[in-house]
C-alpha cells in the first residue's frame, strides 16, 4: 500500500565514466520470499536498484543527445569539404581541359603560320639576298622584309601568350592539386571525429541496454512481489456482493466503488483517475486500500482528529486512536502481513446483517480499495483474528 505523502527517494549518481567496454551489471533479484520482511527487503533494494539505474539512464541519454549533436555538426562539415571537394574537381577538370585546348591551339598555330610562311617563299626560307633580288625595288624589298619580321613576331607573340597562359594554367592546377590534398585530409579528420563520435554514442546505447533491461527485470520482480502482496491481501478472504451499493467509475469492478469518488479533491475524480495519478483530498495517492479507508473512517465516520503514518502495515502502532482486537462497525481493519500491509473499513461484525449480506460467526464484513493491486474496490468476509482494529471514538 501507499504512504500517506509520497516519499520520493533521489540517488545522486556518482560518477559516470563512458568506458570502452559494456558495463557488466549484477544479476536480478531471485523472488524467494513469502514473510512480511523479506518482501519489504526486496522491494526496498528493487526499487533503490531502479532508482539509481533510471539515473544512470537519464545521465546516459543526456550524453548520446551531446554525441549526437556532436556527429550532426561534423556530418555539416563532412558535406560542406565535399562540396568544397566536388567544386576544386570540377575546377581541376576545366583547367585540364583548357591546358589540353591550348596545346591544341598551339600546334594548330605553328602549322597555320609555317604553311603562310611556306606559301610565300617557296623554299620556305629566303636569305635577305635572295629577298632583295627579287623585288623589283627597294621599296618592295623593304616590304617584303617587313612582312616577314611581322610573321616572326606574330608567331613569336602567339607562342609567348600561348606559354604564359599555359604557365598560368599549371599553377592553377597545382594550386588545386594541393587544395584537393588538403581538403581530402580534412575530410579524412572530419571523417575520423565523426566516426569516434558514432562509436561513443553506440556504446552509449550498449549501456543503456544492458540499465534498461536490469530496470525490466527489476520491475518483474516487483511485479511479481507485488503479486505476493496481493495473495497475502485476499488470502482467507471471500468476496460478497452487496445489493445497493454505489456503482461506477474505473475503481469499480463488478462490486461498485463504495462512493469513493467523493474523497475526491481538487485533483479530479479519484475513482475514475489512474491508480496513484492524483491525490485525494487528504493528499494521499488515489485508489490506494488508504486513501479509502482514511477518507471512510474521518469524513463517513466523523473522526476528524484521526492521523495515521506510514504504509497500511504501520497504522495501528502509528494511529493516534490506538487498536485493538475487537472490531466495531466503522473500524479499521489492518493487516500487517506483507510488504506494504492492508487496511479495510469493518462495515458488520459477526451475527450482523449489512444490506442483506449476513456475516457468519468469526468473520466480519469489510469493504476495500486496491486489494488486488489494481485500484479496485470490492466488500468480502474476512476472518476476525487476522486483523487488528483502530476503533471509532464515539
């Protein structure tokens, strides 16, 4: 059963050191116990194990978010150098393809003006001899001469701007050669940290594997302890069920909610609400076998100055009414047995009738909340003696 206030334990986790190797976790509990104490040690050591574990989880997925950040920025810097990469590529093919265009141009030049040459003076060489007999004057000797120092600088000028541009050409590819060098170094360092990054966030998630399968089985456990507490709560009960009673609302299963709803606070409905989502008026958590009985014995029953501590198993040494043995009609009944105990509002004793529903001798007739677990509400005959019971005051 609940406590009256919710006790939240907090484990402060240590340290938390991202190793190279998965960590290697102790063992579930095994279940073996079936007295009051050894449920209590188990859940106690389940729950803290799950709490400090969650913990862990929580530090975990705090730094696979820093090392997925990290392997987003890198994969932005992986695709701008390949970017950069794709375009100094792109440049050192068009720089190619004009060194080889002007290499074309070139020889295309040298033929073009050796074929003028040629056309002009047969031999394709005259002497300055042979150029003056030929002319008719000197007049034409000199153009002729001149002609020809202007197809020699021409060619001269031609091949000069063709090896420059083709000097500036090879720089320019060298200059992108060694950028492609350097941008490809830089992927491959780029490549590398996200590669590390991909590699902690893996072992990350290792980690937090191996956590979350120990808080499953952790929760199994439990579950299964808290399947214990359950048969401890019902055992040597027998449910009745009672003509009249209040129906509806997720708290009732087939035996009605025994007008639960009214301890309702500003929460919401504490019948229809989730089990221990709310708080009822009393702040206690919704749809507990306490908050039931608390609300029933103070605001049904008129013991306004009534206060109990602890779980369901702890009322009778805690309450300020004090217990006894003997029940009345509006009673307490605790059952101590189990980890967290159980607590019944007594509503006839033996030899009474309670809308019809007789109860044989030894036994009394008690309405619940959470007997299975669940949050549902039922009445049943249990055994006077295996309770003990805080009675009304007046």
């Amino acid at each position: 059963m609940s406590n009256l206030k919710n006790t939240i334990i907090k484990h402060k986790l240590v340290s938390l050191v991202i190793a190279a190797a998965v960590l290697i976790l102790p063992s579930a509990q095994i279940v073996t116990a079936a007295t009051s104490g050894q449920l209590q040690a188990q859940i106690n050591q389940l729950n803290a194990e799950n709490n400090g574990t969650q913990s862990s989880v929580n530090d975990l997925q705090l730094q696979a978010s820093s090392y997925q950040d990290a392997i987003n920025k890198l994969q932005a810097q992986i695709d701008a150098v390949r970017a950069d990469i794709s375009a100094s590529q792109a440049r050192q093919a068009d720089i190619q393809q004009q060194i080889a265009a002007n290499l074309t141009l070139l020889a295309l030049k040298k033929a073009t003006l050796g074929e003028d040459i040629k056309a002009m003076y047969v031999d394709g060489t005259p002497s300055t001899i042979e150029i003056l007999a030929t002319s008719n004057n000197l007049s034409d000797y000199f153009d002729k001469q001149e002609y020809r120092t202007q197809v020699q600088a021409k060619l001269q000028d031609t091949l000069k701007q063709i090896a420059i541009l083709q000097q500036q050409l090879q720089a320019q590819k060298i200059e992108v050669d060694n950028l492609l060098i350097a941008q490809k170094q830089q992927q491959a360092v780029v490549d590398a940290a996200q590669a590390e990054q991909s590699r902690l966030l893996s072992l990350n998630q290792q980690q937090q594997d191996v956590y979350n399968q120990k808080i499953a089985t952790n929760q199994g456990t439990i579950a299964e302890l808290q399947r214990q507490q359950a048969a401890l709560n019902t055992r040597g009960s027998q449910r009745v069920f009672i003509t009249g009673s209040e129906r509806g609302g997720d708290c009732d299963n087939g035996s009605g909610n025994g007008g639960y709803f009214r301890a309702s606070g500003g929460a919401g409905d504490v019948c229809n609400a989730g089990k221990d989502s709310i708080t009822d008026m009393h702040g206690i958590e919704n749809r507990e076998c306490t908050s039931y009985a608390y609300w029933y014995f103070v605001n049904v029953e008129g013991n306004f100055d009534f206060s109990a501590k602890g779980d369901a198993n702890n009322w009778a040494n805690s309450s300020n009414y004090g217990w006894s043995y003997t029940p009345n009609v509006g009673s307490i009944g605790v059952i101590e047995s189990g980890t967290w105990g159980h607590v019944t509002i007594i509503q006839a004793t033996a030899g009474q009738s309670y809308k019809g529903q007789f109860v044989p001798p030894g036994q009394v007739l008690v309405s619940e909340m959470n007997y299975d677990f669940g949050g549902h509400f039922r009445y049943s005959l249990r055994d006077t003696a295996s309770m003990k019971y805080i009675n009304n005051r007046h």
